[in-house]
C-alpha cells in the first residue's frame, strides 16, 4: 500500500512537552488520531506538517496533494457559504471552468446544500463544521489533516462526519486527525498516537 505522509525524526520547532523525534508513516486510505492533553504539541505537529511552522529537525513527505482543516477555519463571516466555497477554490488555485462542479459535489457530499446561501456568521456549530470539510475537500486531496474538527459538535452530528470522512477514506484519502477526544476517532482511525509519550495504540 501506498505512503501519502512519511515524517521522519521531526523535532517540533515550537516549545512543547513533547520533545522526542516524531516518525509516522500514513498510507494510502489510512487514518491515524493524535490523542494527548493541551498543550503537548498536537496541533504543533499539524502545522510542521502543513509548512505553517518550519521544523527544528527531520522531513516530512507528502504524496498527493494536502488538505489542512484547521481548528479555527478563517472564513468570512459576513459572506454566504457558496461565496466562501469559491474564495477558498480561488485560494488554493482551482481552475474557474472547474470550480463550480467541485463546489456542487461536496456541498452535496457534506450536507451543505440546503445553506449554501446562508452568510456564516448564521451557522451553527455542525453547519459550520460540515462547511469546514466540504471546502478542506474542495482540492481533492490525498491527505487530509483536521485539527479538533469535532469541538462542540453533538453525538448524532459527529456520527454524520465520521461516516463523510469514512467514506472518503474508503475512495483512498488518507487522514491525520487531532483530537482531545477518542471517540471522534470512531471509524475514522486504525490506531491512535498519543502525546507526548509517542505510543502507538490500536483502534
């Protein structure tokens, strides 16, 4: 099976409590959660990923395209979701002739349809969360890095995402999924590893 995200002896550049080297291999249609308290370098270790932050020590490689659904998402709130779905296509460099058909089929996938027109700062939490996805989708990517997607969602929204991220999974995407919280990894996730202490445990 393929390797999408290969890290290798990472030392994160950011202080935290986690201050061994970082390897992890993630292939192709795989999914792996990062589980630990506040603070011990979960979100650091998404953003070394991503190139937000540069790395202290190691490589990271990716195969395939990257997609980064950050805790806070960055949308503008006084803008309708479509109007925000083609700001971000716009951002990461989508060719116009294609944007509105990529726009159409998340929404679609991720429930997003029926508030398309809706501005943002009138979603709720599980609105704005599938938002969130449908635009973290928009490039088709190969892997998919969420930061505590799932805060303040309920349990039914929550079991509607993992089944959104579980299908994705299963047409090859691979995901990277911080959180604070082992049930959100339901479905999601093969195995776990935990902060700061680096074991890997089984899902």
């Amino acid at each position: 099976m393929e390797n999408q995200l290969v890290i290798e002896g990472m030392l994160l550049s950011r202080k935290t409590v986690t201050n061994q080297p970082i390897s992890l291999t993630l292939k192709k249609g795989e999914g792996i959660g990062i589980y630990g308290p506040n603070g011990s370098g979960k979100s650091t270790l998404l953003d070394s990923i991503s190139g937000i932050l540069p790395l202290a020590e190691g490589r990271v490689t990716v195969n395939g395209i990257l997609s980064y659904a950050m805790q806070f998402d960055g949308f503008q709130e006084n803008l309708s979701c479509l109007d925000n779905l083609y700001l971000e296509a716009n951002y990461a460099g989508i060719p116009k002739n294609e944007r509105k058909e990529r726009i159409t089929k998340r929404a679609q996938e991720c429930g997003v349809t029926s508030f398309l027109k809706k501005k943002v700062n009138k979603l709720s939490s599980g609105m704005r969360v599938r938002l969130m996805l449908a635009a973290s989708l928009l490039v088709n990517p190969d892997v998919l890095l969420l930061d505590e997607a799932f805060n303040a969602l309920d349990e039914e929204t929550i079991v509607s995402m993992q089944a959104i991220l579980h299908r994705e999974k299963q047409n090859g995407l691979s995901i990277l999924f911080v959180s604070h919280n082992k049930f959100h990894f339901e479905s999601i996730c093969e195995s776990i590893l935990l902060f700061p202490s680096l074991e890997v445990e089984a899902l």
